[in-house]
C-alpha cells in the first residue's frame, strides 16, 4: 500500500501531559463556577493592572492616523515628543506593511536603551512576544542539536524543541523527555544552573527564571559564556522579566558578559515590564558574529534568522510597535518602573506572607514570581489542588509542571490588584498548613 | 573530534536565491535614491488606502479602554454597537493575555459571515496574518510529506517547506526544488491545476491565486477534493483574497465543496479585505473531522494545531482583533466592500492598459493582481528591470519569481492611490515595447 500523509507523531510525546498553564485554569473555572466570586487567582503570570494612559495616548493617536493618508504637518509634529515621535516612525498616516524586522526607531530605542546601541540594527529583530520567538529560534539550528535547560523551566523551551523533534519520548516518572539536558536550579545550588557536563549545542538560561523567580549571577553566567565559547555552543538567552532585577550580582543582559557577542542569542518582552501581555510586543537580538561549527561570512545565524523571519513572518502589528515606542520614551521608562515597583510589592507581602506558615521562600526579590519550597513530602499537584478547592481557596501553579526539579513547590504570581494580594495575605495570615 | 553545533543547512539551499519582494523593493530604492519621485509603485500587494474612520474608531477606543480596570457601565455600552461589542468581547477594560486561539466574539463573527455558522468555536484559530499560519501549519505533518503546489505560487508555501526539510536542493535552471510537487497553472489550463498524478499528502491551493490573480473554479476544486479523500492527502485552502471574487463559478471557500471538511484546512486573512495589512490578522480553519491516516479521536489534525499554538503562540494583540470585530460589523462590510471595489477598479485600468500595448492579459477581474504575459522570448526578470529603470519607470514583480511557470509574465499590483495608477495608465498609453 502507498504511503499515506501522516501527522507529525512528535506531538503524540505530549499526549497524557496537558499544557501546564491550561491544566490550573480548567481547575479554577471548574471551582469558580461552583463557588463564584471566592477564588483568588496567584496562578498565571499575566498583568493585572491597566495600562497608563502616557501609553494608550500613543495607541489611540497611532489608531487614528491610520484614516488619514498625509503624516503630521511641521506645526502638528513639534507639538509633542509623542507625535514627533509617531512621525518618525511613520506611524502618522496610514502604513501598510511594516520591515519583518520591525520599526526602525524601535529598533534603535532597544538598542540604545537595552544595549547602549552597542548592535547594528539589523541585528535586532522586533517580534509579536517572547513566547513566539523563544519557540520559533530553534529553526535556526541542526536537527540533531543537543538542547539544554534550566529544571525547572519556562516550557516553551522544552515543547518548541519536542515538536522539533530533537528529543525522545517524556520519561513516565519524571517528565523529563529523552535527549535534553536538564540542569537543576534548586536551593543546593543557590539556582545558579551548573554547565553541563557534557556536550551540548544550544542552552537555553532564563533571567530572572520564570517560574522560580530567582536570577543568574554575572559569574554563573561567565561560566556558560566561556563552556559556549570553547564548544562553539550557542546560548540563548531569556530576559523577559528583566527590569525587575535589583541584585547588582546578577546578569540584566547576556551581552554583560565578556565573549557573549559571539556565542548568545537574547529575546526580549514589553509584556511584563509594561503590563504588555495582550498587547504581544517582543525582540530578539542575533549578533552577526556568532559562531558555530559551519558558520561563515554569508551562512550564519543572522542571515538565518533574517531569512525566517522575512519568509515566515510578516512584522509585529505596526500599530502594537507605536506602543513600544511608548514604552521607550523617557515618560514610559517611568510609568512602567512604577508598575514594575508596584508588582515588586506585591511579591514582598506574597514572601512576608508565605514565610510566616514556616515554608521556605525563593524568588521575588527580583522577579514577579515566589516560589515556595512545600512542607516535606508534599507533592506540588496535589497541594496546589488543595489550595485551590480547600483552603485558602487561592490559585498557584504547581512547581511540578515547569520540570521534575520543580516537585515539592509551588509557584505564586505577584500579578494581581493590590486588594487581591492583601484579601490573599490575609487568608495566608490564617491557614494552619495540614 | 565531538559534534559541534551547526546551523540548520536547509537554509542553505535558499542561496543565491533572494527573496522575491526583498530583491525588487532594493532595486526600486536604488532607481528611488537615483530619481526621487519617479517611480509608480506596482510591485507589492500591499494595500495603500487608508483605514476608514469606523474601523479606525474601535481601536482608537479600545486602546484608550486599555488604561481602565473597570468596563462599560450599562447605559455607555447600550450606546452604539461599537460599544456592545467591545464590552461582549471584553475589550472595554484593560486586558491580558488572551485565549491563544483567539478572541471568542471575532470567532463567532468569522463563523458566521464566512462559514454560516457550520464549524464549532474550538476549529477557528485566530492568527496574526495569513503568512504565519501558511508558513506554519505544515508542523502538523509528517516529516516525510509529499507537497504539491501551484505553480507559480505564494513563495511562503514553498519556503517553509524547504526550512523544514522537506525538499532538496533547488534546481539551478528552473529553480524548482527537489521533492516538491509543482502543478503548473498557465492559459493552456485556464490556470486550474490539474490533479496531480501521483501520490501527494499535502496540497496549497491558493485562490484566487497570488501571483496570478485567477481563481479555482468549483468543477477544479471538487476534482482535488475527491482525489483528496482518496489519497487521505490534505488540502490548505489559501483564500486571502476570497472577497475580490465575482465569478458565480469560482470557490469562496474549499469548504462550499462536498467532501472538503474531511480533507482541507482553510486560511483567511483580513490584510487585503480590510487594507489590513500592517494589522496582521487573519484566521486558520482546522476541522475536528480531518482525516489522515493516524489520526484518531483524540489525535488529530485539530487537536495537534491547538497544542502546536497554545506551545508557541500567544495570540494575536487583542487591540487589534478589536479591529478585526469592527471589520466583521455590518458597517465594517460595508466600508470595506467600497474598499474592494476601488482596489479591483484600478484592476481594470491596469488590464486595458496593458491590453492596448497588445499583450496578453490574465487575471485582475476577482483579484487585485494583474498577470501579464510579456512578447515572446522576453524574460520576466530582464523586462521588469526595463520597466523599472527605463520606461515607464514602474515597479512590477518578474512573474519568475513565483515559479518556474511565471516565467515569461510580470505582476502588476492593483495597490496605489488612483491618481497613480492613472499616472501608470497615462505612461503606459505612450509606451512602445521593444
């Protein structure tokens, strides 16, 4: 018999293993529908509070202009850094397709901004969220890349790279799929990721890491620059949560570290430093002068990555990039760094809070995220259930979903209005741990 | 010596061969920065008219909605249906992420206006734009897929299928890739593909087809069906510019066709109905009663496109699928059908001119693309040089571009403000082909 179209069976390795992130919400729409009005939801690390108008006055104003086919007139223009702004960006008149590498004048306000305009812009790539392009930046590798990451983990790493099929089937016990190499991140190690001690080819390092809330330092991430440099490996770093780094120990950037320009790759997000997670707003910085095995002046990670994006993406929406551009302007660094004090201080009273029923606290000094080492011999599911359905009625994730080294915590989300995190701490102030 | 990393070599196989519209929107800056403001632009679909306000009014209003915690209150939503659906579709407060499928009010919109309602919610996906899905939805299938497409064709369906290996190397004469099924769509078949005549497990059937503006007629897109739910093989239907048909004989949708929702996946777009373009919206219609030939009740096509989203997708910004509800209005249709109509009006002044220089003429009736077939033994890329930098000084796209079966045409793009397409028209009038 013929051969006949098939699906693509690496998908078949996540069967029986539910999209952590779906798997909390089922359960807590399942309570709320009994008991409506009760829950209070610490699960998902997705922004509460609104967003300043200094940035949806650029969204508006970007919105109109899209009826109007001539730009700004010179007077119009001086009238205000937002509009100048708008105009330069050609966002003040009708615009079609945008570069697939994004806006220009975002491009450069990353680059100064982020990097102190060390790259060439075409060298950083504006995309529709971090989510996208921590998946998407697989392609640019081998089929038999050996992939490394933290355990526990963002999971997009892990699930672009099964679909990829660069790994086995999951293993039944822990979780953990077949060919990736998991380096742990617990208290034994201060969550600082040990370099593998094998051979690897792509690492993936999150900082802050989403779920643990805890940072790399400059000297841990020294370590893997140097193993990445002498294995012509390549890193790929994830700063989502950067600007909630306090620490002066702790690595902002990868491009920190002296030899990152040739062996790093970091992907950027709006969505937490300014509540941008429905907005969808990302970058992604691939140095020209990265080096691997084959590469060479034309066939290197840069022209890869250029010649993916320009086939198989058409920009970020131009309209979503004039809010980036918001978030750039001087006025924008300063509203978003008040939200970003504002979830700060709701992960100290989750901290405080946690702290006083006797349990270890991790994370959210410098990251939205607290995480909680559980009594001994609790498991994370079935305590994260509890704290659901039981008492006290609150929704958290299951540290056991981001990895087997996430077993026996739980995650705490230090998105949520103020009144929510004080309604939680006092609920907290009260539950006597079983 | 260890394996070190390397690049993913299908990449290579793209070399020396540059992205179509990259290539000829350098050209034209080249002539541009030489002759500044010579050029008419007609090598790009990609829409110039400007957004009309009642779009326009949704976003603006959304985005401003976006600074506030609270939504409506009754009275304020009752006021204009713009407001009841931004309140239905929880775009009248601040928002975070949405479902990675999409919001559920523009789903139920699209269901209804283009599919009457026959699908059930969890079968449209919401995208940001029809080339991230075309360029995706490909992950679905096997490694081993054999893959046929019209030629000339889209680039997009070609090019993903050669970064995910599903080819060889591109032929050096025809540039035809190894491995791929080409169905040659050219006057001698009224540009209908035949079916192929061998066993293929995916298809891309564009219509109406870009480059060549012509459309599938029902009598063709049956043939492909049945020869489809023979072969169990997959059909991606791409009908981006469905709304620029005029033709009684010619598919809106695969799904008009008996048979289809057993074979075909179809994807939408609101870039070229709606001027939409640098938006980035569309839509993927991906049936629960798809069959292949392992797929089952819990494993198929439908359920692996929901993991493969949920796993490397976060949506499309929900401002701008506030946009997308707008265009679904009855207003929205309205505003948009004047906007198609002018588009498709300049069709039919590029045709006649092109015509009265005495060549052949396809496509432009229920497509914004006109295809011309140059004098005998001119080749497309050479003529559209000429055309460019000599007389009459207009961008067009070598018809070469899209494949081996548009050599010896050029595109013409029915995309430009009417005075120049009447400047082109005039030009064209006074042109004396070598």
């Amino acid at each position: 018999m013929e051969k006949m179209v098939k699906l693509n069976s690496n998908f078949r390795k996540f069967e029986g293993r539910p999209y952590l992130f779906a798997g909390v919400a089922n359960k807590a729409k399942e309570f709320n529908k009994a008991h409506p009005g009760v829950l209070i939801r610490l699960g998902i690390g997705d922004a509460t509070e609104s967003i300043h108008p200094l940035i949806t006055s650029y969204l508006a104003e970007a919105s109109l202009r899209l009826s109007h086919l001539d730009g700004y007139d010179k007077e119009e223009m001086k009238s205000s850094e937002m509009k100048k702004a708008l105009h330069e960006a050609g966002f003040d008149k009708f615009n079609g397709y945008g570069d697939e590498q994004g806006n220009e004048l975002l491009r450069k306000r990353i680059n100064e901004i982020k990097y102190g305009g060390r790259f060439s812009l075409d060298e950083i790539f504006i995309s529709d969220g971090a989510k996208c392009d921590t998946a998407n930046i697989q392609q640019i590798f081998s089929q038999d890349a050996i992939v490394a990451l933290q355990n526990p983990a963002y999971p997009v790493y892990e699930g672009s790279n099964v679909i990829a099929g660069r790994t086995g089937k999951a293993n039944p016990a822990t979780g953990e799929f077949d060919g990736l190499v998991y380096m742990p991140c617990t208290p034994a190690n201060d969550f600082q990721p040990s370099v593998p001690n094998r051979r690897i080819d792509i690492e993936y390092l999150g900082s802050p890491n989403n779920p643990t809330g805890t940072t790399i330092w400059r000297s841990t991430a020294q370590a893997h620059v140097d193993n990445a440099l002498a294995q012509k490996a390549i890193i790929v770093s994830d700063c989502a949560y950067e600007r909630y780094i306090k620490d002066e120990r702790d690595m902002h950037s990868i491009y920190e570290i002296p030899g990152a320009e040739k062996c790093a790759i970091e992907i950027g997000s709006f969505s937490k430093e300014a509540g941008f997670t429905g907005m969808r707003l990302g970058w992604c910085v691939v140095p020209k002068t990265l080096q691997t095995e084959d590469s060479d002046d034309k066939f290197n990670a840069n022209w890869i990555w250029n010649k993916r994006q320009t086939t198989e993406f058409n920009g970020a929406a131009n309209l979503i990039q004039a809010a980036g551009l918001a978030v750039m302007s001087p006025g924008g660094q300063r509203v978003t760094q008040g939200l970003i004090n504002f979830y700060m201080e709701n992960a100290r009273l989750e901290r405080e809070a946690m702290k006083s029923l006797g349990l270890k606290v991790y994370g959210g000094k410098s990251a939205p995220y607290v995480w909680v080492r559980l009594p001994e011999g609790r498991k994370s599911v079935e305590f994260a259930d509890a704290f659901l359905n039981e008492e006290p009625h609150i929704v958290c994730t299951p540290g056991s979903g981001f990895g087997s080294a996430g077993e026996g915590y739980i995650r705490l989300s230090a998105y949520g209005h103020r009144e929510n995190i004080l309604r939680a701490t006092e609920r907290l102030g009260k539950l006597v741990l079983k």
